[in-house]
C-alpha cells in the first residue's frame, strides 16, 4: 500500500496538485520493505481522537438539547 501511494502520487495526473518532492520522511529515507514496516510502526496512529470527538459532540448537543 505504501508503495502504491507513493506510485500513485508520482503520476504526471497527480502533479497538478503536488508541490514538490515527498516531505514526510522522504523515498530517501524510507525505500526498502524493512524500512516501511519500521517507519509505519513508529508512525502510525490510530483514529481514536476523532470517533472520540464525534460521540462527545453528539453528547453534548444531546445534553444541551440541540
């Protein structure tokens, strides 16, 4: 998948909307399959944060009656 985006990105369809060379990490630094799998499991975060918002909103506006 990481290598597919990074396919996907490069395409001359998808530069219109690229500014530059990949910023996070860079193909430099992350190319071989055991550097992907290093850097996707010291970066990756989960989306917790947003479901959590959500609910809260939903409580919230439950609470307050709206």
């Amino acid at each position: 998948m990481y290598r597919r985006m990074r396919e996907m990105w490069a395409t001359s369809a998808m530069q219109i909307v690229v500014v530059g060379d990949e910023w996070y990490q860079g193909t430099d630094a992350v190319a071989t399959d055991e550097e992907i799998h290093a850097h996707i499991k010291k970066s990756l975060k989960t989306v917790w944060h947003a479901a959590y918002m959500v609910a809260e909103k939903i409580a919230a506006d439950i609470i307050n009656g709206e």
